[in-house]
C-alpha cells in the first residue's frame, strides 16, 4: 500500500521581495501562498464524476456495515465508529452512528463489554466511554472503577495493554470538573505512556503503528486536535495496522481528496478576486491573509479593517473601545456561531439567536481567549504561525492523498 504523499508548503523564500518594502506595520510579510492558488487546475469532469461514484459506493458500504451493528460484536462495531470518526468521515453517517450510540447508552447489558473484574476490557470501555461522552452522553466515570486495586489506585498490570492505555489516557480528556478518576487516570496514562516508560514493552517498538498513536495522543490528544489535520496524520497511521479496514481507508482518502479539491477551487477564485482588486499594494498596512481569511467570517473582516485603521492613523483606542473590537477580532465569538452548522436539528433559530446576543458565557470566554491571545501577541507573532499548517493540511494541492490500496 503506498504511502500519502505530504509536500512542504510555499515558503518565504518565494516571496516578491518589492512587497516588502511597503509594509511598515510590524514588519508584516506578504503571504506565503502568494500566486499558488491562482494555478488550481480543475478536475476533468470525468475524473470527478468517477470519483463521486466510487465515494458514492464505498459510502454505501460503509453504512450497509453500521446498518448491520445488531449482528456484530460491539466491540467492533465501536471501533469502526472510532475509526471513521478519526478518519474525518463521519459527517457522512452523522444519522447512524447517532442511532448506534443510542443503543449502546439506553441497553447497557445488551452491550456488555466485560464487566467482571477477571473479564474488564480497558481498551473497549474507554472506546465506547468517550464516545457517548462526545454525542452528550452523561455515561459515569464509574465504570473505571474495575480498574482499580484494593490500595485505591490504577492496577500495575494494566500498563502492559498499551493500547488500553491509549484508550484511557484519550477518554480521561471528557472529564468534567470533580472526576477525580478521571484525573488520576489522566496523570496515570501520561506517566505510563511517555517513551522511556514503555521501551520494555514490544508493542511500542518504533515500528508498531500503535507506538506512533501512542506519541502522537501525548501531543495532541483526540479532544484538544483539528479534524482534517488529525484525519490527515492518522491515515498513515491507520493504514500500517494489518488489522484496518480496507473500505474506510479508502473512503476516508477520496473524500479528504474530493473535500480539498473543492477547497482549492473555491480558493482560486478568491485569490483571482483579491489579485484583481490589488488590495495589497492600495492599503500596504493590510496583512495580505486572504487565505487564511477564508476560513474566517465577514465579521472578523470588517473589525481587522478597524484595527488597520487605527494603526495607520497611530490612533490608540481607550480600554472600552479596544476591547469592542477585539472581542470580535480574536475569533471566539465566530467559532461559537459556526459550530452550530451541521449540528441538525439542535441548531434551531433560537440557538442561533442566543449565541447572536452575545450571553455571558460567550463574552467571558471572548475576554479570557483575547487577554491570553494579547499576552503572546506583544512578542508580535504572526497568524500564519498558527493558521499555516492547518491551512496546508486542507487545500494544498501537494498535500493530496494517495489513494491507492
């Protein structure tokens, strides 16, 4: 099976140097994609068409597999959730893996995973644990309690099963405030998990795909990652494992390619419009991100405006002014607007209204996410930091997975 093939991004060495020379305003430079999206080539409408087929049956199979969830063991119907919700697929069967975790919440003995103490499986009980808690499940911590020895802590044996490690220290990340073994097992996992403790043990040789899992859930655990970018990385992680299931790989691959053709698209098109428009030598104090902007809102267009201005006539805005931007600007209250997309039926126009109104919990959670963005930004970091390597995982044409199987 080959490999995905990642290419770097365009770096700063491309750049068009006159460009430099115009901006004054904390040393911004252009932006690193440059004419990049200006030669998007578009896919012949045979090659999509064919494509969309095959993406259009696999899909079907993939839901023939969770239709099927009463006639297999629910072990395995959890961790092909998992695996396509890890691959970044899941939007496609939103409906049926909703109905399959309804299941496993509301007839628990139907679903029963182990739960003698002789018979406890550490790796299926965190799996289907962190995914009710997910979808909004209130499952209790206390089916963790099994683990635990009569001193009061996690059993030593359990650090041999590293895959149930992994599985506990990824669940431990829906803990809620007052679990405390979901603490202890979070510290548990981390401490158990690092390279130096488990170099004794053979399934963490640097060749196991589950070792690579392993150090990447230390890094950027499920909970706290980007779907696409998170999609992309486990594809090579996920295709190593003999055990992997030969259809949602290859779903996962045509719809991640299909998704960033269209990104790319839509991103030739406003790069042609923002070239047009040579907004970036008109107003040189304006950072050239349209890229990045594109994955932003109107709103946070129209307050970066604000801020240019202000810097351009050396105007500084008192506290009250400051913050009436920059509450916007930081992006929280965006996010929380565009999260309700795709939620069904929960994003009702009244949810829309609230989250519009500006409630309490938005407002604090906008000053905590400026203040802690302001107290990093006085060393001047640039957003393209941040916003670069999710941006290149998306709609990079070098960043195409390969998708043969």
């Amino acid at each position: 099976m080959a490999h995905p093939q990642v290419l770097e991004a365009p770096t700063l060495s491309a750049q068009n140097d006159e460009q430099d020379a115009n901006r004054h305003l904390a040393n911004y430079h252009p932006s690193i994609w440059g004419d990049f999206f200006l030669s998007y080539a578009s896919h012949d409408s045979m090659e999509a068409d064919d494509d969309n087929k095959k993406h259009q049956k696999l899909k079907e199979e993939i839901k023939g597999m969770l239709a099927d969830h009463a006639n297999k063991p629910p072990k395995e119907v959890l961790e092909l959730i998992d695996e396509i919700q890890h691959l970044g697929v899941s939007y496609n069967f939103q409906s049926e893996v909703d109905e399959i975790l309804e299941i496993f919440f509301e007839d628990e003995n139907r679903w029963n995973l182990g739960d003698d103490d002789g018979d406890a499986d550490l790796f299926h009980i965190s799996l289907q644990f962190r995914l009710l808690r997910q979808h909004g499940y209130k499952i209790s911590c206390d089916v963790f309690k099994k683990f635990k020895d009569s001193n009061g802590g996690f059993k030593a044996s359990l650090v041999s099963d590293v895959r149930g490690m992994v599985s506990l220290y990824e669940a431990a990340h829906l803990r809620v405030h007052g679990e405390n073994i979901l603490d202890e097992a979070l510290a548990f996992t981390t401490s158990h998990l690092d390279s130096s403790s488990m170099a004794a043990h053979d399934q963490f040789s640097s060749s196991n795909p589950l070792a690579e899992q392993a150090r990447r859930a230390l890094d950027r655990p499920i909970r706290k990652s980007l779907i696409r970018p998170e999609a992309r990385h486990y594809m090579s992680v996920y295709q190593e494992d003999p055990l992997h299931n030969e259809v949602v790989l290859a779903f996962a691959k045509l719809d991640f390619n299909i998704l960033q053709k269209l990104h790319q698209k839509e991103l030739s098109d406003i790069t042609q419009w923002w070239k047009s428009l040579n907004i970036s030598q008109k107003l040189p104090f304006v950072r050239d991100r349209v890229v990045e902007l594109y994955f932003w809102m109107k709103t946070l267009v129209r307050v970066y405006f604000v801020e240019a201005q202000w810097c351009e006539r050396k105007y500084v805005p008192t506290m009250e002014e400051y913050m009436a931007v920059a509450l916007l600007s930081c992006g929280y209250t965006t996010l929380a607007s565009s999260s309700f997309v795709g939620m069904g039926d929960i994003a009702t126009e009244d949810a829309f209204d609230w989250v519009s109104s500006n409630p309490k919990i938005i407002k604090a959670s906008s000053i905590i996410n400026r203040l802690m963005d302001d107290i990093v930004s006085h060393e001047v970091l640039n957003i393209i930091q941040v916003m670069s390597p999710v941006v290149a995982v998306m709609v990079s044409n070098k960043n195409h997975v390969d998708g043969s199987a």
